[in-house]
C-alpha cells in the first residue's frame, strides 16, 4: 500500500490544481520511501490530463546511514531498505505508466540526468528537461537542500512549484534568499511543508 510520512499533501494537491498544463510534463520528488509524495503528484497531474507526462521519483533506498537534519549527530539508519524499494516501486509502475524511478542518490541523479529526460510523441523522441513540480523530500539538511535548488532552479519551467519538506527544520533563510533571487516566492506555509511557485 502506498504511505506517507508527513502531512499536508492536500497542500501540493491545491498548488497543482492552480497551475496551466498545457505541454509535455516533467515532475520529481527526491526521496520516494512508501510513495504518497509521489502519488499525489501524479494523481494531481492527471486531473489536468496531460498529453505527455513523466514523473521522476529518485531513491537510493538500500537502509543507508545518513544525515538526516542539521545537527551532526544525525547520520541514522532510518529503515529505508530494498523490500520498502520493491513493493512502493511495483506498486507505482503498476498503476502509473508516467512513473520513473532511479535508484540512486540526488547527487549522482544530478551529475548524470541534467540534460533531461527522453519523451516519445507521436513516434518520435524528443529530450526535455525543463521541470513543472519538484518535491524535496530526501536528505533535509541546509547543504543537501541547497544543492538541489542548484540543480532545480535553473531547470524550472516559467511557470513552477517547489515543494521543500521539513522545512522549519533548514537554515531557511539562505534558502529563501536563493529561491526568491530566482523570482520563486512562497505560495503556501504549513507546518511541514513550503511551497514556493515562479510566474513569469
Ligand atoms: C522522508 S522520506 C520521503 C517521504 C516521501 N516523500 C513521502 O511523501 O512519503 C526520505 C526518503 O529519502 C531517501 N533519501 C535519502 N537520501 C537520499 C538522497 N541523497 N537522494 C534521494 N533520496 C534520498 C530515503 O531513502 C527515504 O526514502
């Protein structure tokens, strides 16, 4: 069964409601684990009917010890492991044909897939690798986060949300700074959950 392990997803749901889908579709959430972030992206998505659509799920599983927040103490083995892998993952590919899983960490998704991801129209491939929504919901230290806007910023479409998980717990003020140089302001605050959304 596909689970959560935060809260407001009803947030996600209302920010993609309000969004213009009108193109081929990129979404992504690092840190899968039981799949509800996942799922409630794509089932959002769909409510849009989108012509062409490709979520990105990234997830090293395998009970790796890591960093979890900003104090150091804090490389823990949290349970994360390949059975968890096998039944979200199957479970997600069998209901979903816009899901995409790697298997890896974000760092190493980063340095290999920039260039974007392969989509087929009407018997012919084209590349695109500009994302509408994107998830943060792996590693939640400030470093870690920043990287990813690194990697993400640049890659949003005009029109996009960030959703970053856990956030009371970042140094957020470095990473507002960053979001809104790049015109991303907030559009919704929970208690686990900001989502900032560009409109140019
Ligand atoms: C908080 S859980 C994700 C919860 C999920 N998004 C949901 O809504 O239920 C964190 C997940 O991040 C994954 N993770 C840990 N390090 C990661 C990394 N460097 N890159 C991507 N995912 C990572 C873990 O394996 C774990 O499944």
């Amino acid at each position: 069964m596909i689970k959560g392990d935060s809260e407001e997803y009803s947030l996600i749901v209302q920010q993609i409601k309000k969004l213009k889908i009108d193109r081929a579709t990129l979404t992504c959430e690092v840190g899968l684990r039981e799949g509800l972030g996942s799922k409630t992206i794509m089932d959002a998505i769909r409510e849009h009917n989108p012509k062409l659509y490709k979520h990105i799920a990234i997830d090293p599983y395998g009970n790796l010890a890591y960093q979890h927040y900003d104090e150091p103490d804090n490389i823990i083995n949290a349970g994360y492991d390949d059975e968890m892998m096998q039944r979200t993952v199957t479970e997600l590919y069998k209901n979903y044909k816009e899901f995409n899983f790697f298997n890896m960490t974000d760092d190493y998704y980063f340095k290999t897939m920039g260039e974007g991801h392969q989509f087929c129209y009407q018997s012919n491939l084209m590349i695109y690798g500009l994302y509408k929504v994107v998830h943060l919901d792996g590693p939640h230290t400030t470093p870690a986060v920043i990287d990813e806007l690194v990697f993400f910023i640049p890659r949003m479409e005009n029109e996009s949300i960030i959703i970053i998980d856990d956030y009371q717990l970042l140094s957020l003020g470095i990473v507002d700074m960053l979001l809104k140089t790049y015109n991303f302001n907030v559009a919704e605050k929970g208690d686990s959950k900001i989502i900032y959304k560009k409109e140019i």
